[in-house]
C-alpha cells in the first residue's frame, strides 16, 4: 500500500480529469475518468473537487508502489482532445 507521500511523489506532474455538475437540489456531483471509482459531491464545486481529490486519494492508497508506476506510465501514455459530432 502506498503512502499519500509516495502518491504524490510518483504521480506528481499527472492531470486528472475532474468532471461535475450541479443536481436539482443545488449539490454539485463530481466524478473522475482516469480513477471511475472516484465519485463525490459537495455543496459548493469547491468542496466537490477537495473531495474528489480525497476520494482519489483514498483509491490510490489501495495501490502498491508498483501499481502506481504503471498507472503513471499508462496515463501518461495516452493522449485525448474532444470531439464533437
């Protein structure tokens, strides 16, 4: 398992792709494609992008030193840009 030092360390220079919008009720859900199972929300965008990068935390805790490279290498790897139909 690897320490939020060593996260940080290992993936520094990485974007993650936050991505959010506001409910009905005013809450905003914020969610991430690089890490799916990271999912939160937050009464203001601000809280649900603090809690987002906790909840990406947490998951990448669950990652060995090892694993983290590899998903460092495999995202840094990839390339996008958006498209419209």
């Amino acid at each position: 398992m690897a320490s939020r030092d060593e996260i940080h360390e290992i993936l520094e220079g990485v974007a993650f792709t936050m991505k959010y919008r506001q409910t009905g009720s005013g809450w905003w859900i914020a969610y991430c494609d690089e890490v799916p199972e990271a999912r939160t929300q937050g009464e203001t965008k601000e809280v649900a992008k603090e809690n987002l990068k906790d909840a990406i935390l947490l998951i990448l805790e669950d990652y060995s030193v090892q694993e983290l490279r590899e998903f460092r290498d495999e995202l840094m790897s990839e390339e996008s840009e958006l498209l419209a139909l």
